[in-house]
C-alpha cells in the first residue's frame, strides 16, 4: 500500500469515526422529554455539537485532498474504490450534517417554547394572586347609597376582567397540553392543567358572589330610602291632616265660645 492509500485509509477513518461520534452523541440528546434542566442540558451538548461542525468538515476536506490524489492515478480499481468511499462518506456527512441542525432546531424550539409558557404562566399565577388581594378586602357596610353602589360598579370591572382572562386561560391550557406531549413533565400534566382551571374558576365565582352581595347591600340601600321617603311622605301628609283639623276643632271651638256669649248677654 502507497503512502498516498495509507494517507487516505488514515483520513477517510477518522473523518467517518469523528461523523459516527457525533452521531452517537446527538441519538443520545435527541430526547425532549424530562424535566427542564435535563433539557437545559441536551440543548448546551447540541450547541457545542454544532459548534463543532467545522472540525468535521475539515477531516472531510483532508479526506477528499487524499482522495484526489488517488484520482489522478492510473488504476481504475483504486479510483472506483476511492470514489464509492468518498460518495458514501459525504452521504453520511450530508445527512450528519442535516441531523445536527434538526436536533438542535427541535430541542431549542421545545426549550423557547417551555420558556414562553413559563412566562406566561407566572404572569398568570401573579394575575391570579392580585385578584385573590382584591376580593379578600372586607366590605364596608356604613357606606351611604351612592358609596355601594360605586362598589358595584368596581366589583363589575372587576368581573369583566375575569371573563376577559378566561380566553388566555384557554390558550395557557392548550400550550400545556402541547407542550405535555412533548416533555412528558408534570408540571404540565393534566392534574396540573386541572389545577389551573380550578383555581381560575374559584377565582371566578367568588368574584360572582361577592359582586351578588353588594347588588343585594345596595337594593337593600335603595328600597330602606325607598320605605324612608314613603313613610316620611305619609308621615307629611298625615301631619297636614291634624293641622287642618287642629283648625278646624279651633274654629268650632271659637264658635261655641261666641254663641255662649250671646246667651249670657240675653
């Protein structure tokens, strides 16, 4: 065997060894189930994989510099071995090479797309707490009618933007689920889905309550000033009563008197 065949066997062995390596190393990332530091780590090893693209492309390019002297050579049988190595070499290198760029697409996509949900979701869970806040204010009962019905008035904002939060409550869920059948983990599994529904619908229907009870405190408001007026507008009318008859027994009174008076002088 000529030095130009042993130069390259050598190169055409270690460019196939250092693609078969990588190949190994990205089976055994190419995983986007688990928990989010597992994950974390599979998406480093593939950036570092796919940082290391040039050091298999130049084994490749010493590869093919040996092959080519071994083209320019006379005998057939050497270059039909030498060209149906390089074509299956640069086969597995393409395909490689294609391998390297899905993986880390796919685990980098998985990875922004668990982040984006967690944000999403703290932002939620905040929203959430906030909302628990306002409602455990006690009311106030000594408020007079155009106070409480304030109050309504903010307890109905306050329940629009519950039903408005229901629709992201509904895309949250759905990325969930999405994102449970990729990494299988349980903070997104459906207990953990159920979980949020339950909490948002708590949330909902205490809002529901407590906007119910100050409805009923103000109606309550308006029909007290309601009997208020009626029984004051009564009690009025019934005092012009007495005074009109106060008058009325003073002018019969006086009458009698006068007619007394007659008598007495006859």
């Amino acid at each position: 065997m000529s030095q130009q065949e042993q130069d390259f066997k050598k190169s055409l062995e270690a460019a196939q060894a250092w693609i078969l390596a990588v190949q190994e190393r990205l089976k055994v990332n190419d995983i986007t189930q688990g928990p989010r530091e597992a994950l974390e780590a599979r998406l480093r090893e593939t950036e570092k994989i796919h940082q290391m693209e040039h050091e298999g492309q130049l084994k490749m390019d010493i590869m093919l510099v040996a092959a080519e002297k071994l083209l320019q050579s006379g005998d057939e049988e050497l270059k039909n071995f030498v060209t149906t190595k390089v074509k299956e070499l640069k086969s597995l290198w393409d395909e490689t090479c294609t391998y390297i760029v899905h993986c880390h697409s796919r685990i980098e996509w998985v990875w922004l797309h668990w982040s984006e949900y967690l944000k999403a979701y703290e932002e939620f869970q905040l929203w959430l707490e906030k909302q628990r806040c306002v409602l455990h204010v006690d009311l106030e009962h000594q408020l007079d009618l155009k106070e409480k019905l304030w109050q309504v008035d903010q307890q109905q904002v306050v329940l629009s933007d519950i039903h408005s939060q229901g629709a992201l409550l509904e895309r949250l869920l759905d990325e969930a689920a999405a994102l449970h059948s990729r990494i299988q983990d349980p903070s997104v599994d459906l207990q953990a889905q159920q979980k949020l529904q339950e909490d948002y619908s708590d949330l909902r229907d205490r809002a529901k309550d407590r906007l119910a009870l100050l409805q009923k405190i103000s109606d309550d408001h308006k029909m007290f000033d309601s009997n208020v007026k009626e029984f004051q507008s009564w009690l009025l009318s019934k005092t012009r009563e007495l005074t009109e008859l106060a008058g009325q027994i003073g002018t019969i009174q006086n009458r009698l008197q006068a007619l007394k008076v007659r008598r007495a002088t006859r």
